[in-house]
C-alpha cells in the first residue's frame, strides 16, 4: 500500500469509527502492511492501575504473542514502555539472554526480529506500537514513529471526545435537577434545599440517580410530597385530575 494512501485511509478512520477499539485495530492492520511486517499490536496502561494491556492487534498472531509479553513481563513492547524508548530486536535467535522466556515463545511462533515505540500524548506516556517480523532486521524507525504517532492522535482525540460527551451529560443532569428543584419548590411551597431534599431522599430510598427522579417529576411521572409539612406551611398538593 502507498504510504500516503495509507495515512489518508487512517485519518479516514479516525473520523469514522466509532469508537477507540475499531479505530486501532484498522490501524495494527494498516502498519502491519506498511511497516512489511508479520503482525502489529498496541499495548496501552489501564487508566486506573497504569498496568500494560494489549488493545489491539492486526490479527491472531499479534494478539497471541503480544499477551505473552505482557502475562512475561518481557519483550520489546514491556521495554519501550518501561523505558519510554524505541527497542530494536533485529534477530530473536541470540535473545534468549536478554527476554529468556519471551524469546523462546516468539521463536516457536515463528517470528525473527521484534520491535516497539513508545505512543505519547504530550508528555505522557500512553502504551506502545510493537512490531513482529518473521525475518531478521528491523522496519523503518520514522514510518514506525509516525505510526505510533498516528496511535496517540486517535487514542487523545477519542479520550477527548468521551471527555466532552462526559461534560455534556453532567451539564444536562444538573439542568435537569434544577428545574424539578424549580418546579417542587412552586408547587409545595418549599425552599430549593428542601426541594432538593426531597429529590434526594426519593432517589435513596428507590436506589435511583437524582438525575432520574428529576425527569420523571418534569415529565409529570413521579408525584412527590415532602415527608411533614414545613413549619408553619401546608404544602400545596396538585389537584388530581378524575379518572378517565
């Protein structure tokens, strides 16, 4: 495949998929061609234990091996992460010394040489693009580069987009709480805390988010009444209306 090809099939990627997961593993599949590699995965640390994890693979042998490395704590994708670093393995043959449970797997699984260069996203460190091959000697270290560039762009804007998705849905939950705060507070003659009170003690008592009771007193699902009067006041109750 062309290179430029390539990249534009990439970027076409990134703005269609929907998700994070199908958008790198379009892309192990494209750098396994373009790097003329056997097989291509991408290791990134969890965001909550920072522990190494493969995300993606351009096919079975990709995902095999590299779960090795990753169940062995060795190889070269556990390395570059390690050390923040490129790692270059042109030949598998005399590694035994330096990954000597990695070696021998990778070895039987018929690959040759391996590699690994280290995604960022600034200055963080995200995971890995590591690279088998079933011959000795090494791909090229720019095209890998910028492929492992190409990992981190996707990686940070999809993060960033389930961010702002994040933001939006906590922007409307709290307009949503407001109103029926509004609205409870008119009807039964309360003041906003005691109104958001209310709220909260029904979502309590029915294991429900406060955001759902909310929608369902605006929508005119859910009646709620506070549980005594304030002092001095009788609440307001909405007339109902005859059956039928």
């Amino acid at each position: 495949m062309n290179v430029l090809k390539a990249f534009v099939a990439v970027t076409e990627d990134l703005m269609a998929c929907a998700d994070v997961d199908r958008y790198l593993c379009r892309l192990a599949a494209h750098a396994a061609e373009l790097l003329d590699v056997r097989a291509v995965a991408v290791m990134f640390a969890g965001r909550g234990d920072g522990a190494l994890n493969v995300v993606a693979s351009s096919g079975e042998l990709a995902d095999l091996v590299a779960r090795y490395e990753v169940d062995l704590a060795e190889g070269p994708g556990v390395d570059a992460f390690r050390s923040g670093a490129p790692v270059e393995c042109r030949t598998l043959f005399v590694a035994e010394s330096r990954w000597p449970r990695f070696a021998p797997v990778a070895l039987d699984a018929g690959l040759a040489s391996a590699h690994a260069v280290p995604c960022r996203g600034g200055d963080d460190l995200l995971g890995t693009l590591t690279m088998y091959a079933t011959r000795t000697g090494a791909p090229s270290a720019e095209l890998g580069l910028a492929i492992a560039n190409a990992v981190s762009l996707g990686v940070t804007m999809f993060r960033e987009r389930e961010r702002a998705d994040q933001l939006q849905h906590a922007l409307h939950s709290r307009i949503v709480i407001e109103q029926a705060k509004g609205m409870l507070a008119a009807r039964l003659e309360l003041t906003i805390p005691e109104a958001f009170e209310l709220l909260r003690r029904h979502a309590r008592s029915h294991n429900a988010k406060v955001h759902d009771v909310a929608r369902e007193v605006l929508c005119g699902t859910l009646k709620l009444l506070p549980a005594m009067p304030p002092a001095g006041r009788t609440p307001q109750i909405p007339p109902q209306l005859p059956a039928g």
